[in-house]
C-alpha cells in the first residue's frame, strides 16, 4: 500500500486504482475506477467502496447528478502545468457542494501542492518520485491569501472592511 | 500610488521565500531543469542568450522615487548598470545571476516590487493609460480597478496554470493610449446613466495571428469587476487549447468558436458565478472601491497662479527648450500643471533602456517636481506626470544633462523596439542595429517635425514584443537560412483606430531594410495631401500600392510582372 496525503497528514492509502479494466475487485476492497469503466460497470462491480477518476475535460457540472453520491472523486493531472482539474476541484467543492474527498492524481509534484490545497483537493497522490514529507510542507510555502479559492481563506479586499453591512445587492442587469 | 499594508509585505515575502527554496533544490539538481522552468516563468525569468532575463512587474507602469532607487541599486548590485523598459511597462534586467536571483527579489520586495507571474502561462502584469489621473480626456481613473483586479489574480490558485499567458489591458479615457485592444481582455471604465461600469472586450492578441480584442459586454456593473474576470479566465482554463503552444490564446478559442458561442459560454459563467456564493465573495462593495481610490487620489497641487509660468520668453531665448516643449510637454487636467515626457530614445540608445544613473536622476527630479512619481509608458518612453509650468525650464535643464529629454515624442526616431537577437533567445533577428541606422537617416529634427506623428515599430521574431503589427511602419525580423531579414507591415494602430498592419509583400535583407523604410517615408511626403494629413492618414487614403512600389525600388515592377503572370 502507498503512502499519500490527506487532510494534510501522509497516510496509508487504502484505495486502489484500478486503470487495468481486466482487474476485478473483491467486495471488501475500496476501487477507484476511470469514468467509462464506471458509467458502463458501477451496478455491477462487487467493491466495499467505489470512486471515480476523472478526465480533466470532463464537464463536472453536468456530469454530477451522476456522481454527486460517490464517496470519492480523482481528478487527473496529465503533467503538472495543465491546471484545468483546478478549476474542476474549484466547482465541485464551491459551485456543487461536493463533500466526499477529492483526489488529485497524475503528474503530481511537490510545486504543485500549495495550489491542489487552494482548490480545495483534500487527498494528494503525489509522484513516487516526489518526498511525501516535503509535499507536506509545502500546504504551508505561502499563509496568506489575496482571493478566495475553495480552502476557506477571506478574500483580501472583504478582511479590509471597516464592519459596516453589506450595501444591498444591485440587480441592475 | 498603492501603498502595501502588512498583508502585502507578509504575501510577498512569503512568496519570494517559496522562488528561494524552489532556485536551492534546482541547483541542488533537485529539481528537474523542465519542472523549474514552470516555476522560474511565473517568478519572472526567462532562459536569454546570454544570462537570465529577469522580468520586473511594474503594476500598470506606476514607480515611486523609492522604487527608481532600488532599481538603480539594483541594476548596478546584479546586473550591468542599466534596464530595459518593456511595451508592457515592465522592466526588463538582462544579466542577473541565477543563483542571485533570489536575494534581487528579496530586495526589490522592501519597495513593492516583484516578479510575480511576469513570465509563464497566467494572468501577467495589467497595464494602464499611463496619463490615468492627469489627462482632459479621462473619465474615471483606471488604476483603482487595475489594483483590485491585480490582487485578485496574483496567486489564484485556479488560473496559475493557465493554457498561455493572459494580459489585462485598462484605460479610462476617451483616448485608448494602452493598446488596450492588442490584450487578451481589455476594460474600459466607463460611466453610463449615471452608473460606473466596464466595458469588457476579450480575444486581443499579437504574435503569429495578431488580433484586436472584440466586444464581450458593454457595460458590466462596477461591483462585478472580479466576476467577469473570473468568468473569462475559468472558461480560457477550461477551452484554451493545450496541443499547440501557437494555438493557445484565449483568441484560438474566440477563433474557432465563433462570437456567439463564446461569448455565450462567458456571459453563462459569469451569470452562474453571480448567482451564488462566490459571487458573494467576488462582489465588490462601493467601500472597497473607496478605500481603493484613497490610494490614487490626486497630489497636493499648488493653486494656479502658484504653478504657472510664462514659457514664450525662454523659448524663445532657447531653440533646445522649445522643442522639448512642442515634443515632449502635453496638456494636464489642472491649470498650471503640464505632463513630461521623459524621451528613451536618445541617439545611440537602445530603446526603452536606462541606467542607474538614469534611474537616480529620475528619482530625484520626480521627488523634486512630480510628487515622487514617474509612469512607464507603452512606448518605452517615462512620464514625469504633475510638474508645474514654473518648474519646467529647470526640469529641462537637468533632463538634458541626463540625456533624457531627446524631443523626439511620437516621431521617426521614438522606435519601438524589443531587444531582439542581442539578447533574446527567442528572436530570430537584430533590432537595435536597425533602429539605430533609421535614426540616424533621420536624426535632424526638421525632418522629423517635417515628417510629423509616425510610430515605427520592430520586433525580433513572430512573438511580436515589438509591437509590429500595431505599427504605422511595422518590422519583423525573420531568419531565413541563417541570415537576418525584415518583413514589413504598413498602416497598423494601437489606439482607438485600432488596426492590424498589412504585409507589404517580401522581406528585406539587413542591409536593405532601413533604406527600405526611409523610402516609405520620402513616398509618404511626396503623396500627402497637406502637411496635417499624417502617415497614417495618408496611408489610409492612399493604400498600400504606391508603398509597396517604392519600397522594393526598382524590384518592384519585376515583382508586379511576375505576380501578374502567376495571376
């Protein structure tokens, strides 16, 4: 079993990801499988527990009705600089509501950490090459924040105001 | 101008210290050479030629006395005594070392000044009228909004790993001086019925396929500035293209979507951000804006009488000071008060660079006579931008002295140029050789005031750095085979007659390419109608025919004959 982040702790993994469609899970494992596999098989797959992975182009908007109960989603990061699960993760948590965990996998680096906290990945896998201590850490590289994201931070320009009340919302459009 | 409170120094310093740690692991060799280019890019620094170039943000062009000092510091500490102001009112340091890298940022951060996402692709430095505040023609004063808008996409975690590089252009004046239309989004502020509102155009761009940024909304409500821009960015991260790196500007989406679709797919993400929660978060109070606008409000300007001057009699005394008031001084909103234009085009200069000699003069005359304040503009030229017409003689004087006040505003010899081939790893040909032989075949001002408004732009390579293609005379550098040559676009414009420019038809080699532009010129004065009709103009009136014909000399009809017959 490999060791990964969650809820900024390194942990032991207890899902497996099944990319391999000929792998059968048994009814106790927990199984992360790619969204094909699980539109075409999730009635039938004996798993304990089962989660989807997601193409970074998949519409998460449309598509959650489907997957609004799984108890984990994947996002994929095919290299580390093709940030569009990060606006996945962002919609999901802030726009969806989603509250299962989400998992950031792929070409996941330690320089990539700060910004998966952000948005809101509560569960990193990071490349077996990288150093689970120092991805660690790295949640950490920068404390403040001008905007917010989907990690709970206020944004700058509201932490400046005096305490008045919010002026009325205008519905000029 | 803005003024950090301890959230900014605290962020800032944090982050330099994250560029710090990542520079120890790469060379370390803990971090892979193609991993830490990704991060260097969004710290500002590029692999040149020669040594790093190091990109220094300077927030829609605005510096203090304070900034132009460290910058003098700077420059003479790690680099080799000057910089280069960009068309990006950026400035741009080409020999810093790597390894040094880290302390520079370190420094340049104890005056508000950072590298933050100047390179890489994500949201870049916003750019600004550089008369916002002082000009007759303004509106609303952009940079409150810039300021707003800036904070908001420094370090968002969604769009920091954007398919391309996304610019924010701004202006608040009749008169767009920003290029506003050459970014990926362009906002105008604007009253409407009362109401303070944008107008926001999407899908500018220059490089291989230059565009002009078409209409998105025409007025956005002033509290959803962040809305609408979250709005363009989530959809250039989720649609732009990441295949091919000449296809990946939001324009490419634009392109191959249509308008109508495009602009449906932002108007139904900024609806749906509006509707909910984060929308909540992203609205703007009036409040905001107020304490936002407290930042720029307008120096303590002495009363009328205070500040004018008769400047007839010294300008008659002195030929000098006369025409740096005809080129170089301009109007200003308050009676009294003109705008100076610091010319970065001096004889032998290359354009847009500055010494730390320089930067030290600045410092001093912009505490002496502008409030501490000195703008970067798109031309690669600096705007002194509250000086008192009593102040301006002496302000002249050590202008001169610097060689800063070259009367060359607006004409042949304010060249626009990039580095080109003798820095830039990306160029394929020289510029600053080429601008300086076009200088000197028009280096006496009679024949540049006899030429009148002209804008000559050059870039190195297809990136379009430069500015070719918004050129009234544009000039591309291509390699063909090795050698350096120069393909030319006449009849561009950045302004509110915004233009892509047309290409002439072949390049031409390096030893032709500025006898080449001198003939456009000659033709130029031989065709129009009166001395008020100006390049541009006349180009306009005339087409491109009888410069094309000149242009190629005696090669010309060849080519005509030989394009008749393909015909």
């Amino acid at each position: 079993m490999s060791r990964i982040l969650r809820h900024r702790a390194i942990v032991e993994d207890d899902w497996t990801l099944a990319v391999d469609t000929a792998a059968a899970p048994s009814a106790c494992d927990r199984w992360i499988v790619p969204l094909a596999r699980w539109r075409a098989e999730r009635d039938t797959l004996r798993a304990g527990a089962l989660g989807v992975l997601l193409p970074n182009t998949e519409d998460v908007e449309a598509l959650y009705p489907q997957i609004a109960a799984s108890p984990l989603i994947a996002l994929h990061f095919p290299t580390f600089a093709d940030g569009r699960a990060l606006t996945q993760a962002v919609l999901l948590r802030n726009r969806l509501g989603y509250r299962g965990e989400l998992r950031a996998v792929g070409d996941v680096v330690r320089d990539l950490v700060f910004w998966l906290g952000r948005c809101g990945f509560d569960a990193i896998v990071p490349r077996p090459d990288q150093d689970l201590a120092a991805c660690r850490e790295a949640l950490d590289e920068i404390r403040l924040a001008y905007q917010p994201a989907a990690d709970g931070h206020t944004a700058v320009w509201a932490r400046r105001r005096t305490g008045a009340a919010a002026p009325p919302h205008s519905d000029a459009r | 101008m803005y003024r950090y409170d301890q959230i900014d120094r605290d962020l800032l310093r944090q982050r330099t210290e994250q560029f710090r740690d990542q520079t120890r692991r790469y060379l370390a060799g803990e971090l892979p050479e193609d991993d830490f280019r990704q991060l260097r890019l969004r710290n500002g620094l590029y692999q040149q030629r020669h040594a790093p170039m190091l990109r220094i943000s300077v927030p829609y062009g605005l510096l203090g006395a304070a900034q132009l000092r460290a910058m003098a510091q700077v420059v003479r500490t790690y680099d080799k005594g000057y910089g280069h102001f960009t068309t990006r009112q950026n400035i741009q340091l080409n020999w810093p070392r790597l390894e040094q890298v880290p302390d520079l940022l370190t420094d340049l951060a104890e005056v508000q000044l950072h590298s933050i996402q100047a390179c890489g692709n994500d949201t870049r430095n916003i750019t600004c009228d550089y008369l916002a505040g002082v000009a007759d023609d303004e509106q609303l004063d952009p940079r409150p909004y810039c300021e707003l808008l800036r904070q908001f996409v420094a370090l968002h975690p969604e769009f920091y790993w954007l398919p391309r590089k996304f610019k924010f252009g701004f202006s608040g004046a009749t008169n767009d001086r920003a290029a506003t239309r050459t970014n990926d989004a362009a906002v105008h502020v604007l009253r409407r019925d009362g109401a303070i509102g944008y107008r926001f155009f999407v899908g500018g761009g220059l490089g291989r396929l230059p565009l002009l940024g078409q209409e998105m909304n025409g007025f956005v409500p002033e509290s959803d500035l962040l809305m609408y821009a979250c709005a363009i960015l989530r959809t250039f991260n989720r649609f732009g293209r990441r295949d091919n790196i000449h296809k990946a500007r939001i324009k490419i989406v634009l392109r191959e979507w249509g308008i109508e679709r495009f602009r449906t797919a932002i108007e139904t993400e900024y609806a749906k951000i509006r509707e909910s929660d984060e929308g909540e978060q992203l609205r703007l109070w009036p409040e905001d804006i107020e304490r936002m606008r407290t930042h720029f409000s307008a120096p303590p300007y002495r009363p009328a009488h205070e500040a004018r001057a008769d400047l007839a009699a010294p300008a008659a005394l002195e030929g000098g000071f006369a025409a740096w008031l005809k080129r170089n001084v301009r109007a200003h909103k308050m009676p009294g008060y003109r705008v100076v234009f610091v010319s970065l085009k001096a004889p032998g200069q290359a354009p847009g660079d500055c010494t730390a000699e320089q930067f030290e003069a600045l410092a001093e005359l912009a505490e002496t006579y502008s409030f501490g304040e000195l703008r970067a503009t798109y031309d690669q030229n600096l705007v002194l931008p509250d000086v008192a017409e009593r102040d301006l003689h002496a302000l002249w004087t050590r202008l001169e002295a610097a060689r800063l006040a070259t009367p060359n505003i607006g004409l042949t010899t304010d060249i626009i140029a990039c580095p080109g081939l003798d820095f830039c790893g990306l160029a394929n040909a020289g510029t600053i050789g080429v601008t300086q032989e076009i200088y000197q075949r028009f280096d006496s001002l009679e024949a540049q005031y006899e030429i009148g408004p002209i804008r000559i732009t050059m870039s190195g390579c297809m990136n379009g750095c430069g500015h070719h293609s918004v050129g009234h005379i544009g000039i591309l550098g291509v390699d063909k085979h090795g050698e350096e040559w120069y393909q030319v676009t006449l009849g561009g414009s950045p302004g509110n007659d915004a233009a892509i420019g047309e290409r002439v038809g072949r390049a031409l080699a390096r030893s032709e390419i500025a006898d080449g532009v001198a003939r456009l010129i000659h033709t130029y004065l031989e065709l129009r109608s009166d001395e008020e009709e100006t390049f541009l103009e006349c180009y306009r009136r005339l087409g491109l025919a009888p410069f094309k014909a000149r242009l190629y000399g005696a090669d010309a009809e060849a080519e005509a004959d030989s394009e008749a017959a393909a015909a």
